[in-house]
C-alpha cells in the first residue's frame, strides 16, 4: 500500500506501531508532545525514516492517522482538521490514560461529538509489547487477528489494508461493536485468530459481523 501514515503520540504503542510501518516500507509521520523539547531526537533514533512534524501537519498530511495518545489528550488536539481517516488506538487504561475503563471517552462518543470525521477503532486491544514479535506476514500460520471496527466502509476498508499491511488479519466490525474491543471487553488483550475472533464477537454479537466487507488487498 502506497498511503501515506501518521502516528500522533510516539510512546509505547505509537512506537511499535511505527515500527512495523517502517519495516513494511509505508510512508510514516509522526508527532508527539509539544511540550517534550528531546522527543524530535528520540524519533529519529526509535524510528529512522520518519518524518517528524506537528500534529496540525500531520493531521492536514496523512491519509491514515493513528491516534496513540493518553485518551484525555484527544480532546486537545485539532481532529477536525484532519484529512484522512483517523484510527483511535485509545483506551481508558488507569495506569497510562488516568481513566478507569468504564469511564473514559468511547470511540462512538468521539464520533458523536465529531459526526463528520471518518473515524476506525482497532490497535487498542493489543499490547504494545507484543505487536512486533506476533506480527506475520499474511497467510503465515496462525498468524494473529486484529478487530478493526467502523461504519465507513471506505474508512475501514483502507485501515483493514494497512492492519494486514502491519501483520495482522484484519476482522471488520461494525462501530457498534467496538464497546467489544475495550478494556472491559472480550477481545481486549487475548491472541486470537481471525476464526477464533469471529467466533468471540459471534457469540457476544452475532449481529454486527453480518454483511461486513471482506477487505481487498492493495
Ligand atoms: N501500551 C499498550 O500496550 C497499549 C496498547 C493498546 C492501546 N494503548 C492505548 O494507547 C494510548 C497510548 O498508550 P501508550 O502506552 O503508548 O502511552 P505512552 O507510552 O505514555 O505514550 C503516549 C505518548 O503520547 C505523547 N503525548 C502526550 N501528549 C501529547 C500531545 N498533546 N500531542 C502529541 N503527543 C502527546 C506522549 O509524550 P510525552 O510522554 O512526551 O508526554 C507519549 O509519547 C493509551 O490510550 C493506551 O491506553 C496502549
């Protein structure tokens, strides 16, 4: 795939996901906090070949933006201008987002209080510190499967090519399904492969994979 990434936050998951991008080849830009002077450093050691920009850049610049920042730093940052589609990677996880699960802002909540924004939930339900060690090139055995859950068909289809591009199956939900994908949920944090992930949001909701699109390869 030849579209160009973005990664808003460069910790511990923004970091590894950077990674897999760089090693599949795609075109990654990234920021981070403004207030930390060092980090322009720290990204060009972590992850060399990234361009290292601002979040108003990045946003105006990227096709596909992930959102790896503590959740209670979304409300702070400029998401209305973002051009392309936007992958909320949050979570309310206490130790790093201070929120409790539960009680942080959904992703549908953010997509309530920003109904034009082309918005996909996945990336959150799996440790950081697993995804470059599971990561497998598509068709591998037992390669492991990753939810990504929106309404955009377009939007999601084109954030299910870069989760097979990272090396993931992708497994497509709809928005409604994405309470399944949080902390208190049965997806989150569980190894699963794609028949094993239907099976899960199968029997939690049989509903919401009915009539969702196989994602083309590109
Ligand atoms: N860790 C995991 O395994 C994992 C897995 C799935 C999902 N998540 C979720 O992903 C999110 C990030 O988690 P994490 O573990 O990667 O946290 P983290 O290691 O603390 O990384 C967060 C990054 O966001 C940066 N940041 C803070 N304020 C910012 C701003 N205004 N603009 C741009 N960047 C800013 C931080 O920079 P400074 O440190 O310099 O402030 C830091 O580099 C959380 O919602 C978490 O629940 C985490």
């Amino acid at each position: 795939m030849n579209q160009r990434i973005g990664i808003i936050g460069v910790g511990k998951l923004g970091s590894a996901l950077g990674r897999l991008a760089l090693d599949a080849g795609l075109d990654l830009s990234v920021a981070d906090d403004p207030a930390n002077p060092h980090v322009g450093l720290v990204v060009a050691s972590i992850l060399p070949g990234a361009r290292f920009t601002d979040a108003t850049d990045l946003l105006a610049t990227s096709d596909i933006i992930i959102l790896a920042v503590p959740q209670p730093v979304l409300a702070t940052l400029p998401l209305d201008a973002a051009a392309g589609v936007l992958v909320d990677a949050t979570n309310a996880w206490e130790a790093t987002d201070g929120v409790r699960a539960g009680t942080g802002p959904t992703t549908p909540a953010l997509l309530a209080a920003h109904p034009h924004l082309r918005l996909v939930k996945t990336f959150n339900q799996y440790a950081y510190a697993d995804l470059l060690p599971d990561a497998r090139p598509a068709g591998a055995p037992g390669r492991r499967a990753m939810a990504v859950a929106g309404d955009d068909q377009v939007a999601v289809g084109a954030v299910a090519r870069l989760v097979d591009a990272l090396g993931f199956d992708p497994v497509v939900v709809g928005m409604d399904a994405a309470e399944l994908l949080e902390p208190s949920g049965p997806v989150f944090g569980r190894k699963l492969t794609a028949p094993d992930l239907v099976a899960v949001v199968t029997a939690h909701a049989p509903e919401r994979l009915a009539g969702r699109p196989t994602p083309r390869r590109g």
